[in-house]
C-alpha cells in the first residue's frame, strides 16, 4: 500500500525524532562516563536513567513510524 504525502511527512518525522533521541542518548552516555570518572556517581547514575528513558521513546517511535507504514495509523491531509 502507497503512503500519501502527509502519511509519508509523519513518518519521516518520527523516524527522525527516533534518530535525534539515539543521538542523544549517545552524548548523554559519554557525559555519565565522565561524570563517572569525575567520581560523580549520583549524576551519572541520573543521567543513566535519561538515556534509557530516552532509548525507550525510540523505540516507541520507530514502532508508531512502522504503524504508519503499515496503514495502522494513518494522516489525511486537511483541506
């Protein structure tokens, strides 16, 4: 089944925001690293924490962009 425009816009949007998140969740990882060997461990721990809520809307993302692709969630443009 063919996407229509403003389904393929909102794919490609949560794709992108899943991507933006993975980004995130990298440079917050090495930030904790550092923390870390800073011996700051309650902020890294914190941060930590961060980076798997941020690795779980990934996910959640990704998923919704599939629904998307797979015609479970749809957009129609307004006129």
């Amino acid at each position: 089944m063919w996407l229509n425009e403003s389904e393929q816009t909102l794919r490609r949007d949560l794709q992108g925001l899943a991507s933006d998140l993975r980004w995130s969740a990298v440079e917050l990882l090495r930030i904790a690293q550092q923390l870390r060997q800073g011996g700051n461990d309650v902020d890294a721990q914190a941060v930590q924490r961060l980076c798997d809520l941020f690795q779980g809307d990934e996910e959640r993302l990704l998923g919704y962009a599939e629904e998307v692709k797979a015609k479970v969630i749809s957009r129609n443009k307004a006129e």
